[in-house]
C-alpha cells in the first residue's frame, strides 16, 4: 500500500500538486478487515457509486468496470467515474499460457479468487472459452473467503494429478498469499499469481499490470478534473506496462526446468 500511496504523490507533485501545501488528501486503510471496507478494489468503488452521484471518482486497480455496472463504456463512462482499471479477461488467457508454459505438466488448474472481492472471475473464466483448447487444461473457478475454505480447496485440489493453481489479484488472495503460497509449495503445486511481490516472497511465477504504474497514473485524472474536466468524459485506461517475475529456486524446487525463453522474457528473475 505505501508505495502506491507514494507513487500517487509522485504523479500528483509532477503535476503541480502538493500534499498538505495545495491539496489535501486523506488516506483511509482498513488494515485487513474487510468489514470495514467491504470488500476492495471494484467493492469499494461500487460502494462508493451507491454513496454517491455527484461527487467524481477516480478509480485505480479495479476490475471489469462495464460488468460491475460502474460505467456505461470505456471511451464514454457516463457518470461520476472514471478511472484505471487492472485486470481484464483475457489476462485469464495469459495466466494459463504461462502456467503451461512453465509446467507443461500441468492438466487441470483452479482459478482461486474471491466471490466477494472478485465476482468478474468466473466470467472471464467463460469468456475465454474456446481459448482453453490449444492448452489442454482443464480449468475451474473456485470461490474462497477466508484460511479454512483456502486450506481445504487447496489441499483437495492437490489430490487430483497434474494440477496447477491461478491465485486471482484480489483482497482475499493478497492478504493470504502466505497461506497460499505455503500450501502451493507442500503440495508441490504449481501456482501463476497476479502480483510481482508473490514471486520475490518464494511463489513460482506472476504476471499482471504494474499496480505501482497505475496509480501514478491515475494522478493525472485527479489533476484533470481539479482543473475543471468531468468524469464522465475522461475515457478509462487500461494497463500500460505488465510485469513477469519467476523465482527459479522455487521452480528448483518443483522440478520444473524454466525454458530459457521464458527467463529471456521476466521482467525479475529470482535465482
């Protein structure tokens, strides 16, 4: 969370913005519970359209915009928000590609994600459809809320063979990534995760948007609309820049050999 904090100051300072000198901006944590917040990402903002019509909103790191009913398109949002979004689904596509890719082994995966925090996943799931065939995997989407309900589809799933894990990016994940990560490596299950900390903390390998980009970004919408411009005419983004990562030790571990191909392409290797 701080360097995104820090990031967003960044994009704001180059911008003429300065915290506390000529704009005010006021940092709201819920240090994990999710009661307090209601969930994260594209919860909060939905929570957020229902607070308010009025007063703009700019969102980053959220998902599946159009789907979660948050803005009419992304040329034209419509309303009160735009923003940056994260992930959308043909990221599904790509996660699968490089759990193949690295674990050619694998023939069935579980997309683990949270109802709650990440409701667009099994639509994406569905949406890349036919795209499942070349890879010959056999994929699932399964809903997690809490230690136990992660301990037991991890552990069930483990039983079958040539079985691969897709960790979603989203609140439930992130805050029990070691869990995750911990049960992945006990079951020598092969695992593809969102973000790039999951990697340089000990999982095999990760793909997704740089979240850190994507705030800064997000600045400059802050800055647009202080400046007179409406959210409703300010296109939402996506992504810019994406980040592959692999900790070959983990890999090592696995007995996986990492093509050399792959090595060429990440962004962060971790030997």
């Amino acid at each position: 969370m701080l360097p995104r904090i820090a990031a967003f100051r960044q994009g704001l300072e180059a911008l003429g913005w300065t915290e506390n000198r000529n704009i005010r901006v006021e940092h709201r944590y819920s240090g994990g519970d999710f009661a307090r917040i209601k969930g994260s990402g594209t919860a909060v903002i939905a929570a957020l359209k229902q607070a308010t019509g009025t007063i703009p909103i700019v969102f980053s790191l959220v998902n599946d915009p159009i789907g979660q009913d948050l803005v009419k398109t992304l040329p034209r949002p419509g309303g009160n928000i735009t923003g940056f979004y994260f992930v959308d689904f043909p990221m599904i596509g790509k996660w699968l590609e490089l759990l193949k890719e690295i674990a050619p082994g694998v023939r069935r995966a579980t997309l683990l994600f949270g109802p709650d925090t990440s409701p667009y996943c099994p639509v994406f799931l569905r949406e890349f459809g036919a795209g499942l065939a070349p890879l010959a995997l056999e994929v699932s989407a399964t809903a997690v809320r809490d230690e136990a309900e992660i301990e037991a589809t991890i552990t069930a799933f483990a039983r079958g063979s040539a079985s691969g894990l897709i960790a979603a990016p989203d609140a439930v994940v992130n805050t029990r990534r070691r869990l995750i990560m911990s049960l992945a490596e006990r079951h020598r299950l092969p695992a593809i995760y969102g973000f790039r900390r999951f990697v340089t903390e000990g999982g095999l390998i990760s793909y997704g948007p740089d979240s850190i980009d994507i705030v800064r970004r997000s600045a400059s919408y802050v800055d647009r609309i202080l400046r007179g411009e409406k959210p409703a005419d300010l296109p939402v983004q996506a992504p810019t820049k994406y980040e592959l990562a692999i900790n070959l030790r983990t890999a090592k571990a696995l007995g996986l050999d990492v093509p050399a191909t792959l090595i060429a392409t990440a962004d962060e290797v971790i030997e």
